[in-house]
C-alpha cells in the first residue's frame, strides 16, 4: 500500500522542521503522517539535495 503526499504537505514539513524547538513527532500529528513517513520524507530531501554542504534543514538527523 503506497501513501501519496502532496507538494502541499511536503512543503509543510520543511517548513515546520525549520522551525526551532518543533520536533519530528509534533511535525507528524500536525500533518497527519507517521513518523517513519515523515522522516522517510526528509532523508530523500537530504540526500536528493546533497544536504552535507547545504544544510537548508534544521540539523536533525
């Protein structure tokens, strides 16, 4: 069974976790998503934009 996320709430996401003192598990019950999603969200982010030099996210992995 695969989830469809929207643009709307991929960009919810970064928006929250550029927020200081938001935490992934607050992020998830906002949007409605579990953890592991959001996260799995974050870590294709990471690693599709090469993040290490970057750093466009809060550092929280």
């Amino acid at each position: 069974m695969s989830i469809e996320i929207t643009e709307e709430v991929k960009n919810e996401i970064f928006k929250l976790i550029s927020t200081p003192g938001v935490e992934i598990e607050e992020i998830a019950e906002k949007v409605n998503l579990d953890c592991k999603i959001v996260m799995k969200i974050l870590e294709d982010e990471f690693f599709k934009h090469n993040l290490d030099y970057g750093r466009r996210l809060c550092c929280r992995y």
